[in-house]
C-alpha cells in the first residue's frame, strides 16, 4: 500500500507543487480542512491536503481513498469521466458499491455527475462523513482534461446558506488558479482585453 501510494505521488509531483500555495490561501480563507485528489482506479486518491485550524474539524489525511459515487472530490473526478468509462464504473458499483449497506441508482448518479459537469461544482452533505459539508471543483491540466479535484470540507453546522454559496466561489477560483499553473487556458481568459465577455 505504501509503495502503491509513493508510486502515484511521484506520478503527481507537478500537481502538488502547483496546489501549495493556492492550499495555504483557501485554508486561511475558510478556515476548514482542504483535500486534492486524483482518481486511483475505482476510487479517489488524496494526494494533498490542509487541516482546519479550528478544534472541530475534518481530519484531512493524505492517502485516505473513497469510493467514486460518494463525496465532494469523487464525484467531481467521476462526473468528468468519458462517458463509456463512466457507466462501466456505476454498473459495477451497482454490484460492489464499496460502502456498506448503500445502494446505488445508477439513473439517479448519472443525473447527479450531468448537473456536477454543467454547474462546474459539487455540493456534497452526509456521504464520506456524517455530519459533514463538502464542495468541490474540478482541476485541468494544460489539455483541458480533468486531473485532479479540490474540496473545502467541515462540520455542516458551519456551513450555512451563506457559506456555501462563498465557498462555491472560493473553491472554483481556487481550481482556476492551479488549473492555471499546470498550463490550462481557459476560453475567457484567452480572450484578448477589450473584447466583450
């Protein structure tokens, strides 16, 4: 496991060199736990991450998988697979979803990972952690693929109306700028100044 783990870490240096400072900017801004993540077959991977400063915080562990179908940083990395590989994956969740008790419907998580893809976020409440508010966004590399998610993540009871409307943004902007550092360009930014946007 330790040596699976060095193997994909060495596979993302350029990744988490790019997420630092951005990391210790969203950690400070929010003041709850951080996580990046890449996916690792059929789950999700944290390959970095930042702890809430506040005593009554997600414990934010580099290494700690979860399943595709469930949390902030999963479902952002699931909801941008190709389409093929996405259904293969939920038909065979449908069979081992990986948590015990849960029951996937595969109608219902396609039409979750399609408003995911549109709205360019997630909003995840009770599903890695119970009690717990994730919000996440996808991470492009300079292709344009989606290589990585990031999440901001805490106790629901901090995470009012309010809040997640302001961490939607912050985690999004966030994204952008790594996205950025690894060479992505997005449409609008390429644009040239005193175009119309």
């Amino acid at each position: 496991g330790l040596l699976e783990l060095a193997q994909h870490v060495r596979s993302q240096t350029s990744l988490i060199a790019a997420c630092q400072a951005t990391l210790d900017w969203l950690v400070s801004e929010t003041g709850e736990s951080i996580f990046v993540g890449v996916i690792s077959g059929h789950e999700a991977l944290c390959v970095d991450a930042r702890e809430s400063p506040q005593s009554i915080r997600l414990f934010a562990q580099v290494g700690r998988r979860a399943p595709l179908h469930s949390g902030g940083v999963p479902k952002v990395l699931f909801a941008h697979l190709p389409h093929s590989q996405r259904r293969a994956l939920i038909e065979h969740f449908q069979r081992e979803p990986g948590i015990p008790g849960m029951t996937i419907d595969p109608d219902q998580l396609e039409q979750t990972l399609a408003r995911i893809r549109q709205q360019g976020y997630a909003v995840v409440v009770d599903e890695l952690d119970q009690g717990a508010h994730s919000i996440a966004a996808p991470i492009r590399d300079a292709q344009g693929r989606v290589v990585a998610a990031i999440s901001i993540a805490g106790p629901s009871h901090r995470f009012t109306p309010e809040c997640v409307q302001r961490y939607i943004q912050l985690v999004q902007q966030a994204a952008q700028e790594i996205s950025h550092a690894l060479g992505y360009v997005s449409l609008e930014s390429a644009m040239p100044e005193g175009l119309p946007r």
